[in-house]
C-alpha cells in the first residue's frame, strides 16, 4: 500500500490516519513524505502504522524538512532530516538511510528503495533558462512555493547543491543492487517531470522533481513508482512502468466532488 501528503495539521486528516488499517496483517505501507510540520507528528502518525502494518518504509516531504518560526524543534537542514530517521529507526521504520528492505509477497521479490532526492529548479517553463528567470515567472504569478522561506538546505548553500548531492549518493547506491532484482523507487516528489504537466500553474513544476532522476525508472528496473506532492492522485506510465500518485492532501481536496480518493493506494498486486 502507498501513501503520502497526510498533512496531519488538518484534524480531518487525522481523523484518516485514525481510521487506517490494512487489510492483511501481512500488508506494508510506504509512506511518501509530508506527515506533518513537526518531528511529533512524524512520530504519531508511524506509531500508529508501526503498530498496524507489518512494515512501513518512509521517505521524507518537502513539509516535514520545514523549519517553522517559532518551532520547539528548530533544527534546518540536514540536522533536521537526521533527527526524523531518527525517529523513524527508533519505531522500526525504514528510511533512505537503511538497508533497502524485500517485498516477497504476491509481485515479488521487489527492492522497495524510500528515497531522498529533492529538486534543483530544472523543470522550468520552456520560457525559463535558469533558476532566476523562473522563480522570476513564479513570483508574477504568486505561486511561490513556501519552501523558499522554511526549508533551509545547511549545510549545504542552496537546496539544489543538496539535491546533487543526494542524487549522486542515492544513485550510486542503487546502481549496486542486485541486477536480478526489480525495485519500487519511492520518493516525494516524481522522478520525471511528464506528471507535472497537468498543473494548474506550471510555474510551479520547478519545486517538483530534478531531470537527473528521468531514466532511473528504467535503468533501476523499476516495476512501480510511488509518489506524491502534487495532490493528484492518480496511475500513469512511462516507457512501461506503472507510477502511482498517492496523496491524501488538503481537506478542500479531497472533499471536493469526483475527486479520485484511494486512501491507501494498492501498489501490489498491482
């Protein structure tokens, strides 16, 4: 099972994640970032899962790496996402940072690989030819996204040099896998930037993904992806494999009329 955007700030939310029990003491679930705001809502949301499912597997959002101004919990950056592994490890949870674990259930046996890989501005509109012209764009437009005030990339300079860098150490870990085996990529944000197209404000795309992860669907034996951030749950594929967006989102969103709401979305037995 698959999900992510719980954001359990929202009591409606929470009321979701109350209500979520799998059903098969055997199933697991991946959760694609954006909990919460605070390292206590990471923590109670995985409890719960912990206790319900017989595995979770996390990778971290762009809302839980958020450094609000009067946070309890004032860490940036790296600090910041160290101290959520922290407690995902404390509660038994897998992270981008530990041994990739083994789905051998019905589809299997599938690497299931939480990733952390953050955006570097390059799914620009075709009018953008750098960083600067399209956050030029998204400002004009007023839709700027809120990571450039609370998600603060110490100790690396800028969010995009962070995001290089964890490209370059996550896809040297996967090309070391077993060649025999196929994987699940989990992630935030999509690894290529065909399901960015359907935003409202294109603008906004440059906040969703990097062009350096385009192919790893294929070159890292992909037989799903899992994702979130776009609040558009839905199933698409590229060159063959299947992608799954599985956010919940805002309660203004889900509650809207035809909204496609999966909560959680089957991944296997696809």
């Amino acid at each position: 099972m698959g999900i992510s955007d719980l954001h359990v700030a929202f009591p409606e939310n929470r009321k979701i994640v109350e209500e979520l029990y799998p059903d098969s003491p055997a199933d697991w679930i991946v959760v694609a970032g954006d909990v919460g705001e605070s390292p206590d809502d990471l923590e109670w949301v995985l409890d719960r899962l912990t206790r319900r499912y017989a595995t979770v597997v996390w990778a971290p959002g762009n809302h839980d790496l958020w450094t609000l101004r009067d946070d309890p919990h004032p860490l940036r950056g790296e600090a910041r996402y160290r101290r959520l592994v922290e407690i995902c490890r404390s509660l038994g949870v897998h992270t981008p940072e530990d041994p990739y674990p083994v789905w051998a259930g019905p589809g299997g046996p599938l690497v299931v690989a939480p990733l952390f890989l953050l955006y570097d501005y390059t799914f620009r509109t075709p009018a953008a030819q750098t960083k600067e012209q399209a956050l030029e764009q998204a400002y004009e437009a007023g839709v700027v996204c809120s990571d450039e005030f609370m998600l603060h990339p110490d100790p690396y300079p800028t969010r995009e040099a962070w995001c290089r860098a964890r490209v370059a150490a996550t896809e040297q870990r996967l090309a070391a896998g077993d060649p025999e085996l196929r994987t699940v990529l989990v992630n935030h944000f999509p690894l290529v930037r065909s399901p960015t197209r359907i935003l409202r404000h294109p603008e906004f795309a440059q906040w969703c993904g990097t062009e350096l992860t385009a192919d790893w669907h294929v070159r890292f034996r992909a037989a799903a992806v899992v994702y979130g951030h776009l609040h558009i749950p839905r199933t698409t594929w590229h060159d063959g494999v299947r992608f799954e967006e599985v956010s919940v989102g805002y309660p203004r969103e889900w509650r809207t009329p035809g909204h496609p709401r999966n909560v959680p979305r089957l991944i296997f037995p696809g």
